[in-house]
C-alpha cells in the first residue's frame, strides 16, 4: 500500500478531498497519518471523523523540534503531501524525503510566494498587482521556502470584479484536483523519486 502523512495547519479542504477520492479509490493509497502543527485546526476533526490517526505537534511549544518530532512519526510514509500546512520544514526530514515531499501554493509561483506568503496575503498582492491570470502550483518541498521543483501548476483568470476571497475560493477548487493528480502520479511512478535526484 501506499502511504501519505498528510501535514496541516487549518481547514483541511485538501485534505478532506484526498479522504473522499481515497474513498472513491480514485487515489489507490492509504493516509497513515495526519499531522496538524496546531491544536485548533479543523483540519484534524475531518481526519478523525474518517477513523485516521491524527498527532498534533504543536509548533509554538516544539519550536525549532517540530520537524525532527514529524519526522519520528512519517517514517513508515511514502509521500509527505503539505495540505495548508503553515511552519516550515527543517533538518533531516527534508534530507531523508528528499523528491517525496509535496506542497500546495495558491499562487502560480514564482509570483506571490516566499516567506509571509500564505493565505489571504497571496491573493491580495495578486490582485494589488493586478494579475490578469493566477493559480496554485505543487511543488516539491526543499530546504527553501516555495524554492522546489515545479510539478504542476493550474491557471485561473482574475476578472475585475474578483476579491481576494473570491479568487481564493476559484483557486481552492484547483488546488484539490491539482494534488490528487500529482499524488496519482507518484503512485503511479510518472513522478520517479530516483530521478528527480539526478
Ligand atoms: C490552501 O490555499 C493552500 O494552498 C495553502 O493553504 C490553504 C489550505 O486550505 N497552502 P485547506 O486547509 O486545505 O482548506
């Protein structure tokens, strides 16, 4: 079986739609775990609600030890997927998972990522700027902060009506499809862990 740790900071749409394509078996893998950095998280609630193991570690008593304390829990993982996940990794996790590590980014990065970038914030400068088009990407995760490998970004055009919440609410939708197609090609080998270290 294949098996996701699946790391959150808030809501848990994302995660909530691999539960259900899991359901469905349109995503043929199992959630070993779901992580939450924070006790308030719904997203925690939806996994339990499923029967999924649930841990939460919280970040501001763990500090500088969150990431070293996920990774004593992942281990048994094949993929760590970031769904709305808000502290970032550090240390030997992303060394050991190396390629296996995925993150959301509501954004077509490069633009409107890096450090302070999440949430709201993004769609915000996106529509200070006045982008004609945005998007989300999953990228893999590294040492950096939205720095990874691209491996698949979806687009949405930004009309003049649109607010920062209604754009968010159009790319949310995308985010969904954009990580069940990136965690299906994992599963599948289209995306080679052993490669992508070349
Ligand atoms: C998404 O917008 C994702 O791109 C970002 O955090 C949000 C999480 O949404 N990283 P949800 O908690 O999965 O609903």
């Amino acid at each position: 079986m294949y098996n996701l740790a699946i790391l959150v900071s808030g809501n848990g749409t994302n995660l909530q739609y691999i539960i259900d394509k899991i359901d469905t078996g349109d995503i043929k893998a199992k959630i070993e775990i779901v992580i939450s950095d924070k006790s308030s998280a719904y997203a925690i609630e939806r996994a339990k609600k499923n029967g999924i193991k649930t841990l939460i570690l919280d970040k501001k008593n763990l500090k500088n030890n969150l990431s070293d304390e996920i990774l004593k829990n992942v281990k048994n993982c094949n993929l760590i997927v970031l769904a709305g996940f808000l502290s970032i990794l550090k240390g030997e996790i992303v060394e050991l998972f190396k390629n296996r590590i995925i993150n959301i980014h509501p954004s077509l990065i490069p633009s409107f990522c890096g450090k302070g970038m999440y949430g709201i914030k993004v769609h915000e400068a996106a529509i200070n700027r006045g982008v004609k088009v945005s998007g989300c990407t999953v990228h893999i995760v590294d040492k950096g902060t939205d720095t990874g490998t691209i491996l698949k970004q979806k687009i949405v055009t930004v009309n003049k009506n649109d607010t920062p919440e209604s754009l968010a609410e159009k790319i949310h939708i995308l985010e969904h499809k954009a990580l069940e197609e990136v965690i299906n090609e994992y599963i599948s080998g289209k995306i080679d862990p052993e490669i992508l270290k070349r």
